[in-house]
C-alpha cells in the first residue's frame, strides 16, 4: 500500500472518538486546579499532541513491521524494566521510573503493549491445533511471569495484574483450552497464603482496608471513604463544573490521578459518569470490531489485545474509586494525569489503527507476503 493509500484508509471516527475522550480529561484538569490551565492541563495537551502525532507514525508503518518488531520491543521493554531494578529513580515509595535521555519512563507501561505484540507474535508463528501442546503454552506463561514479577518488585500492584490479566485473556483467544485456566486458577487459589507474606505492609493494608474500610476512616481508609462521599453527593445531574465541594476542598486526594473519575461524577452527577463509560464502551466497540476485519491472526490478537488492555485500565479504575477492588493505583485512561500513561494508551490506539489501515494485507508467519 502507498502513504497516500493508508492515509485514506485511517479510521478518524476512531481518532474523533480519542479525542473527544480526552477533551473530558482536559476539562477536569482545569478543574482540578480549581479553573486553570496550570498545571495539569497544559501538560496533558501538550502530551496528547504529541502522543497523537506518534500513534499516526506507528498506524502508517506496515503491520509486518511490527510483527517483526515484536520479540525486539518485547526485550527492549524487559530491559528497561531491570534497568529500572539498578538505576530507577524513587518516588513515593516505589521504584518504577528510569531516566532516558532528558525524559523519565515507566517501563512498566509500555510493558502492557510490549507484552501484547509479542503474544500476539508468538501464537501467530504456531498452527491452531498446536496451541494446546504443554510445550506450547510454557513460553508464553514465561513472557507473562517475567515482566510481572519485576513489576511486583517495584512495587506496582496494579500494573502488574493487568499485565498477568491481559496475558491471560490473550492466550485464552488464541485458543487455549479452559482446562489450562482452571488448573492455573487453582494453583493461583492455593498460593494466595505464601503470596501474602511477600506483600509490602501498605499493599496488605490496602487489602485490609478494602474488606473493610470503617476500621481506619482518617487514615488507611480515608481515601476511599472520601470518594465514595463524593460520588454519592453528586446525585443524578452533578454540583456543576468547578463546583465540586469534595474534590476542590481538598478531601478528596489526587483528584487529578487515580481519582479523576470521583471528580468527574461530584461535578456532572450520574450523568456524567454514563456519558464517559459511553465514549468507552464506543472505543471498545471499536477495537472488536476492527479486530474482527482483520484477515490476519496477528491483527485480530493485536487489536483485542489493545482492547483488552484497555478495558482492564478503565475497570479497574472505576472499580477501585467505587470501593470494589482494592486501590492499586491504575489511572482513568486519557483522563487521570500521567504522560507515560497516556503515551502507552495511544501507541496501543495506533497498533490498532495499523491493524485497521492493514485488515486485508495477507501474510504469513513470520510476514512473508503471501498471494
């Protein structure tokens, strides 16, 4: 295909659809700093544009391209992640950040689509009826337990299980049996007890916290209290913009991150709430269907696996603000301020786009043309 004949073919509903999402995260940007640009929303514009002009570069390069590129960014990414284990800066108590030329990165994030490609190269090299083999699915556990247990080092709780749950959900649609699940469910049930002596003192209090969050109200379990009180106060139609008590009286803590969708629903009420979950169940809608499209197995992987991942940022986040799972720290995607986030999301968006731009470009399984 020529430049001109994929520029043709991108999807700009799909880009229409991103952009509107993150219009939202703008407006709550500017509201989080109590009316104005400063300091949140600049940035985050500022890395939106950036981000976009990088998920149209990775969207316009071939599809076999990336399926070539897959174990390289795969180890790349890996290597960041142990590099993070030398020379990662600290913040906050976690080591998750490393220093590349003049800019930190979060290997970690761009993990969930290092991880993603590289699954999806893997069960595209093998026949269907070979999937099943014992000997077959060993590899990709690997390529799952790797990053996630550097990533449990960090510590990053919530990372790491989207990374081992969008793993997961990809080698279920490549085919493997359900036994294979059950039995690793099992084993997951069994280790619980040894796994919890490994847990960080605050990660076994969060866990506390969250079965029940009365036992400390201003202390481990003021944030989720604290959101909870404001989601309920915004009713059905919201406080109104800027006018959240809540979040711009300082109770509610980081706004502006982990709980910008607490925010979002104080000001714009229940309404406000569905008409997000709208925009994403519409880019969801997305991703199946373009992983539907596509002739190829690596593009129908890719892009559920971007679809996938993406579900997993959103409900978790959503789950995590209303008191349904633990706080782990996973942001609103195009929402929550964070530049590494909102990068990955939007390279993920461009390996969908490619798989969009490419769904009848046939080739083989190491990308071979085929006729």
């Amino acid at each position: 295909m020529t430049l001109r004949e994929k520029i043709w073919q991108i999807n700009w509903s799909l880009i229409l659809l991103i952009l509107a999402t993150a219009s939202v995260g703008f407006a709550m940007m500017y509201s989080a700093a109590n009316g104005n640009f400063d300091p949140w929303a600049t940035r985050q514009m500022a890395r939106f544009g950036v981000g976009m002009a990088i998920m149209l570069f990775i969207a316009l390069l071939d599809i076999r391209f990336w399926l070539r590129s897959a174990y390289l960014a795969y180890v790349v990414v890996l290597v960041l992640l142990i590099a993070v284990e030398v020379f990662g800066s600290i913040g906050m108590g976690a080591q998750r950040w490393i220093a590349v030329g003049p800019i930190q990165v979060q290997p970690s994030e761009l993990m969930k689509i290092a991880l993603v490609l590289a699954l999806a190269r893997y069960f595209h090299g093998i026949n269907l009826e070979d999937v099943n083999r014992v000997t077959s699915f060993i590899p990709p556990i690997i390529m799952i337990l790797m990053p996630t247990a550097l990533v449990l080092r960090q510590p990053d709780l919530g990372t790491a299980m989207m990374l081992a749950a969008g793993g997961i959900v990809l080698m279920f649609l490549a085919g493997v049996r359900l036994w294979v699940f059950i039995a690793g469910g099992v084993a997951a049930l069994a280790s619980i007890p040894i796994a919890w002596q490994f847990l960080r003192d605050y990660q076994k209090q969060r866990v506390l916290t969250f079965l029940d969050p009365e036992t400390d109200p201003l202390g481990a379990g003021y944030h989720i209290l604290q959101s909870k009180i404001a989601l309920g106060s915004g009713g059905m139609f919201g406080k109104g913009f800027l006018q959240g008590t809540q979040s711009h009286l300082s109770f509610l803590p980081e706004k502006q991150t982990d709980f910008v969708f607490t925010m979002l629903a104080e000001e714009f009420g229940m309404i406000g709430g569905l008409g997000l979950l709208g925009l994403y169940a519409l880019l969801l809608i997305y991703g199946v269907f373009i992983a539907m499209r596509s002739r190829s197995h690596f593009g129908r992987l890719l892009a559920m696996g971007v679809t996938v991942t993406f579900f997993l940022y959103v409900f978790i986040n959503i789950a995590m603000v209303m008191g349904l799972v633990p706080v782990v720290g996973v942001p609103l995607p195009l929402i929550s301020y964070g530049g590494t986030a909102m990068l990955t999301l939007l390279m993920g968006f461009g390996l969908l786009m490619c798989v969009y731009i490419h769904r009848d470009v046939p080739f083989g399984r190491r990308g071979e043309e085929e006729t």
